[in-house]
C-alpha cells in the first residue's frame, strides 16, 4: 500500500474482494437475477420526505428496476403511504402530476376516487357492479419508511429486516442532518450505462485528481495529502461511507472570495465545520479539514453530507445497459439574494463535475460490453466499491 496513505478504516473487511468479473454484471441474464433478488428485497430510498409537506401532499416516484410507479401520500394524520400508482378498477396509472397537494385522488379513466390512505372512497354508477365490496378495492400498500429526510420502500411481502435492521450502525448516526434543507436542484439523466458502472463512480475519490483536474483542480489534496486519499473509510453490512478533506492551500477564485464573504459558504468552500452541530454520523472522525462525506445505502444510493448542504444520488437501473440517474441537492433555507446567489453558484459547479463523471459511464459499458475483460482491480481507496460488490453477491447467492 502507498505510504502515503492517510486512511483510517473501519468495519469488517474479511468478506471483501478486490478483483471483480465486470463482465458477466453487464448482461440481461444478470439484470434478472439484480432485479428479483436484490430491488426485490432490499430496503430501497425512493426520495426526500421534504416533498410531502404537511396532511394531503403526495408525490410520484418511478421505481425502475421493477417497473413501477409509487404513489407517496400524507394522509389526514400524517401518516406516510406507499401505493403501487395503479386504479384498482381496470389499471390506469392513478396519478400523473409528479407532486402537490388534495385530499382525493380521481382516477381519469371511470373517477373511481381514493383517499390519501388508499381507501377506496367513490365508485362511479356503482349499482352496475355486481359484488364490488369498496374495502377490497383500495391501493394496493407498499412497505415504507421514513429516516430523517429519505423515504424508503420494500417490495418484499414481508421483508426481512426493519428498515433500522437493514441499516445497521448508521441508523441512529444522522439525527436531524437534513433539517432546516430545501431542495435546491434536482437533475435527471437517463444513460446508455450500467447501474453498477454509474454508481461505482460515485463511490470513490481515486479519479478526482484525473478527471476533475479542470473544473477542481485543488478543491481536495494539498501538500499533505498529494493523492487525495479519503481520511476516514468505513463498510458496513449495507453501506459504506468514506470522509474526503478539503485543501487547506485552496485558493479562492474571484467569485468564490466574493460570495465566501457574503453568503454562507457551500462547496466548493469547505469552511471548518461547527462539529457540535453535526450528528454523530457526519464526519465521523471530527476532521478539521473535512469536505464532505459519501455514504453508499446499499443498493442504488449515495447520500452527500456537506456543511450547509448535501445531495441524494439515485442510480436506477432500467434494463443492463440503461441506467436513470437522478441527483437532488439542499441547502439552508433562505431570503438572503447573496446566499440565493452563493447556492447557485454552488449548484452550476456541481452540475459541472458531475457531467465529467457521468462521461465515463457510457464509454466504460461500450468497452465492457465486447466481455473481453477478464476481471476489474479495486485499489484499497476504492473500498466502497468492494463493498458494493460484497453486498450484491451475498444478496444475489441467496435462494
Ligand atoms: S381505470 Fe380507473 S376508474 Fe377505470
Ligand atoms: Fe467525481
């Protein structure tokens, strides 16, 4: 290993393996086996619980592995649902806005109408149906939960874990980071990749001397840390999570001077965090220089913690070769036009990165698609990717 190495690990790392057949993980056959026994098991974040603002509001979230539209409600009593977006009459998808607000859902096709809870509350000309019994025809559930801001949902009949089960050690390590945040961006891109490929770059900051070199070139490193190792690695049986430091030597560029004194910074500032106000989970290690963190939720989810902001990150597999990436930020809720201005700022360069590491995605599927590559090599810095993989074969070896 380098010497250089600044890295503290944590977790169990017996069962990982650093050499991965890439090759076989592109094919439909594959895609099957992912899409049974992983989507169909595990405890999936669908999207931020911000969107569902007070009794009546709802939202429309595509779960595209498995082919399905949900239907996200808060009823009269604040209770969170999860529907298969479905008319229980002849199929038709219920809803078709993507969010709002009311207290019934009427389908277009015959306006069957049904509660935020799912009750089947009006039938059109009922007298015409012969043994329709109205409690048997409400939408049709879909397990939920929700931790801190993120709403997750499982498919299972019955799953076998609790969602706090599922998510181990980091449970209780996140109490309250997302409060106060409101989106502030939300991207959506559908590409010729596969999921696997596109999350796997995500989940490591080996590449970020090499293709980021233009748009960041010294946001991380600096002299202590020449090869950016992340500080802080931790793998846990349903995520992984790794803290990256910033550059102490970062040279603000005129609009970043600008805006750093005059709204509350967010990247690509990294202003020494108020660690008292962090939760347990976020930069563990209370590192002074620290950036952010990455934080992998098995299967198809990265969660960003930054000070004064974070991303949601959602890898979504359509088929083998076509994976729906959708990326939300927040920030601090605010009137100021110098913070409005400063979270822009933050979001274009964001967006910019982002498009650097999207670019490899499709390449690296073509590349890979011919099956001539034998295996993939995964350095110790890309930990979370072993640990990706570790996940996915022990869910897939499953009966
Ligand atoms: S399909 Fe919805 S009312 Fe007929
Ligand atoms: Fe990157």
């Amino acid at each position: 290993m380098d010497t250089d190495s600044i890295t503290v690990f944590r977790g169990d790392t017996s069962r990982l393996k650093n050499v991965v057949n890439i090759s076989e993980r592109v094919t439909p056959e594959f895609f099957k086996l992912e899409q049974e026994r992983i989507f169909r098991s595990a405890w999936l974040p669908v999207g931020s619980a911000s969107e569902l603002d007070g009794p009546g509001s709802f939202m429309v979230t595509d779960v595209p592995p498995l082919k399905a539209s949900l239907l996200i409600t808060r009823d009269e009593n604040n209770v969170v649902h999860a529907f298969h977006n479905v008319c229980r009459h002849r199929g038709e998808k219920l809803v078709h806005a993507l969010k709002g607000k009311q207290r019934l859902f009427s389908c277009a096709f015959h306006a069957w109408t049904y509660s935020t809870a799912g009750k089947l509350t009006g039938v059109t000309d009922e007298g015409q149906f012969r043994n329709l019994n109205k409690d048997d025809y409400g939408l049709i559930p879909i397990h939920v939960e929700v931790w801190e801001d993120l709403v997750f949902v499982n498919f299972a009949a019955t799953p076998e874990q609790s969602l706090k089960e599922w998510m181990g050690d980091m449970y209780d390590g996140y109490r309250g980071f997302a409060k106060g945040r409101v989106k502030i961006g939300d991207h959506r891109v559908v590409l010729k990749t596969n999921w696997n490929i596109a999350i796997n770059a995500f989940s490591e900051g080996y590449h970020n001397l090499y293709i980021h070199k233009n748009t960041v070139p010294d946001y991380q490193g600096g002299s202590g840390n020449p090869r950016r190792h992340r500080a802080y690695m931790e793998v846990g049986e349903h995520f992984g999570r790794y803290s990256a430091l910033g550059n102490p030597n970062h040279k603000p560029t005129a609009a970043e001077g600008i805006l750093f004194e005059h709204s509350r910074p967010m990247y690509p500032s990294f202003p020494p965090p108020d660690m008292d106000a962090l939760p347990p989970g976020v930069n563990p290690l209370r590192l002074k220089h620290w950036a952010f963190d990455i934080v992998h939720v098995a299967p198809h989810f990265v969660l960003g913690p930054q000070a004064n902001t974070h991303s949601y990150m959602f890898f979504w597999p359509i088929d083998h070769e076509t994976t729906d990436v959708r990326v939300m930020r927040f920030a601090f809720q605010t009137d100021k036009p110098a913070d409005r201005i400063g979270q822009a700022h933050s979001l274009v360069r964001t967006r910019e990165v982002l498009r650097e590491d999207l670019a490899t995605m499709e390449s690296s599927l073509e590349a890979i698609s011919s099956g001539a590559l034998p295996n993939i090599i995964l350095s110790q810095q890309e930990m979370l990717i072993q640990n990706h993989y570790r996940i996915a074969d022990e869910m897939l070896a499953r009966p």
